[in-house]
C-alpha cells in the first residue's frame, strides 16, 4: 500500500510539474509574442513620425519655393525691379508711372498665369495617370493639349472677335481628345507604349490642322510658334480671368475627389466591391481634367511635360496618396512653371524665349528616362 501511495504521489508530481512547465512556456511565449508586437507598433509609429517630419518639411519648403519664384518672377525680366518697388506699387504709388503699369499690367499677370498654369497642368497629369493606369499619361503626351490647340485655332477662324470663345473651344477640344484616347485604351491594347503611341499620332494630325487653319487664313492673331510652343508672354487680366477661375474650380473641385483616385488605382472590381461608381467617377475626373488643360491652352499655348514631371516627382517625395499628392503637386507644378518662364526670359535677355522650350529640354530626357526606367534590375514592360 506505501508503495502504491508513493507511485500515485509521485505521478500526481509529475503531472503538476508537466503542467505547470507547458503553462510557464505558453505563457512565456504569448509575452515574447506580445512584446514583439508591441516592438513592431513602436517602430511603425516612430517611422510613421519620421515621415510625416519630413512630409511636413517638404511641404513647407515648396510653400517657400512657391513664395520665392513668385516674387522672383515679378522683379525680374528686361526691367529688373526690386521688393521697394513692388512694395510702393501696392502701397499707393503713381498709378501713372512706369514700375505701376509693368508691374500691375504685365508682370503680374503673367507670374499669376503661370501658377494657375502650372497648378492645372500638374493636376491633370496626376488624374489622367491614376484614370488610365498609365505612368507616362499626361496632357501633352496624349494628345490633350493638342486637340485643345485646334478648337482654340477654329474658334479664332470662326469667332474672330469673341473674347471667351477659345477658353470654351479648348476645354470641348481636350474633353473630346481625351474621350477619344480613353476609349482607345479601354477598347484596344491599354499599355503604356499604346497610349503614348496613340497620342503621337493624334498630336501630329491636330497640328497639321493647326498650321493648316494658320496658312488659310493669315489674319488669326495669334503668333503660331508660340501658341506650339506654348509661351507666358502678353499675359492680361482680362485674357487670363476666365480660364483661371475655371481651372481654380476644378482643382478645388478635384481635392474632394482624393479617395476615389485612391480607390481607382487599386483596379475596377476592387473599387467596385466598395461601392464606387468606376464609369461615372472616371468621366467627373476626365471632365475635370479637360477643364484645366483646356483653360490653360487657352492662354499659354501648348506647355509639355508638366503634367508627366511633376506628379512623377511628387509620387517619389510624398507617395502615392492622391491626398498629399494632388496638393504637393499644385505647389511644385506652380514653382516649375514659374522657373522655367524665368529662366527663358534671362536665357536670351533682351529678347524672351518661349517657356514652353525651357520645359521641352527639361522634360524630353525625363520622358526617355521613364521609358528606359528599369525596375527590380528588368526593364518595365510596356
């Protein structure tokens, strides 16, 4: 009987002992696995910090940018100006004076064109990228800014002397270029090498119609190698009131527009599993991006590149969040356009070139670095 007694009591050891060693090692791995991931949060939360610093003092920094390049552009040209002189002309100066008239006729409007240029061209760069899931869309590489050129042209063949014809010839003009791309793409082979393709092809027939309207009717005021290379000069209120309150609507309007262009990257059946309407929001965003393109052909001419460089380089600065993107590009397309017009101006002083040329140097090794742009070590298929 002692022995049994000491064999079920040396069991019952055993058993508490196995037990209370599983329950020991279970518990000791919940508590490595707990603080595992509360290491994992503590890391993601001081990366998520550090981003947003450096977001944030990006964004400052092209605020800045912004402030400089605007100021810059009104001091500087044929007539160098200083911060006195603008002062004294916002302050009561002699409206009769010559600084007065440069300043509030000329250099103003041409600085304010070019930051309601820059801000609509970059915007619908970044729309037309996420709407045809294309990193090489933009207004000028699919033909948008072209087709807005030739209504612009047969509003002046038609409607000599009508002030706000060309803004709306040139808005129905993109709007109807870019419909005709995008169904191309949706019907037809949608890479990368087709649009673009495509859009060549559609520029080189709207400016054949182009010089064509020019030479039949020599009359047209406008002066054709500027309009194609797109140019800020001989800026006015009254030219630039029109279109820039349509392109500043659109923008605006745009912004509220961020999480659908969020969800539209993530592809068709996904956004509709979340209730998008994929055609309807595409069209909004389509129309939206007309808008501004057409607009700002409208005043400035054929301006390139903008819309393909800027959202390129904020995607790389701040991501793809179309919530930081849209707005960091406003800033950082208003800045570029307002160097490059400065640049062409000093460039060749006393004579100004075209800013349009400026963003064509710039802009045509940036369009070939994307085409050869190599990704994971393999050249990204078209």
């Amino acid at each position: 009987m002692l022995k049994i007694s000491t064999v079920s009591y040396q069991e019952k050891s055993m058993d508490n002992y196995n037990n209370n060693g599983y329950d020991n090692g279970y518990n000791n791995n919940d508590n490595r696995n707990n603080n595992h991931n509360n290491n994992n949060n503590n890391s993601c939360n001081k990366q998520h910090i550090i981003n947003m610093g450096k977001n944030t003092s990006t964004i400052i920094f092209l605020i800045i940018l912004l402030i400089t390049a605007s100021l810059l552009s009104i001091m500087l040209g044929s007539v160098r100006l200083n911060v006195t002189d603008i002062l004294q002309c916002f302050i009561g100066r002699d409206k009769s004076s010559v600084t007065y008239i440069l300043i509030m006729n000329i250099r103003i409007p041409r600085t304010f064109g070019a930051i309601i240029a820059g801000m609509g061209l970059s915007v619908a760069g970044v729309i037309l990228q996420s709407v045809m899931n294309n990193a090489l869309a933009s207004p000028n590489t699919i033909g948008v800014n072209s087709g807005a050129g030739f209504f612009v042209m047969l509003s002046l063949l038609l409607f000599p002397n009508s002030v706000y014809a060309g803004s709306f010839a040139a808005f129905m003009g993109a709007l109807l270029t870019t419909l005709c791309i995008y169904a191309l793409a949706y019907f037809a082979d949608s890479s990368r090498t087709t649009i673009v393709l495509a859009g060549i092809t559609v520029s080189s027939f709207l400016n054949a119609g182009i010089n064509t309207i020019k030479l039949l009717n020599a009359d047209i005021s406008i002066n054709l190698t500027s309009f194609l290379m797109g140019s800020l000069s001989g800026l006015t209120i009254k030219k630039i009131l029109l279109p820039c309150i349509g392109v500043i609507i659109a923008v605006i309007i745009t912004m509220f527009f961020a999480r659908p262009l969020n969800i539209l990257s993530l592809g068709d059946d996904y956004a509709r599993s979340l209730g998008l309407n994929v055609n309807l929001t595409r069209f909004i965003l389509l129309v939206l991006s007309s808008i501004m393109a057409g607009f700002i052909v409208s005043f400035a001419g054929l301006l390139s590149f903008i819309g393909l460089i800027v959202p390129h380089i904020c995607r790389n600065l701040f991501g793809s969040d179309a919530r930081l993107l849209l707005p960091t590009s406003v800033l950082l397309g208003a800045s570029f356009v307002l160097i490059c017009d400065i640049t062409a101006r000093l460039l060749a002083a006393p004579f100004e070139l075209p800013a349009g040329i400026i963003m064509a140097f710039v802009g045509g090794p940036f369009f070939m670095y994307l085409l050869l742009k190599k990704k994971g070590g393999r050249r990204v298929n078209a």
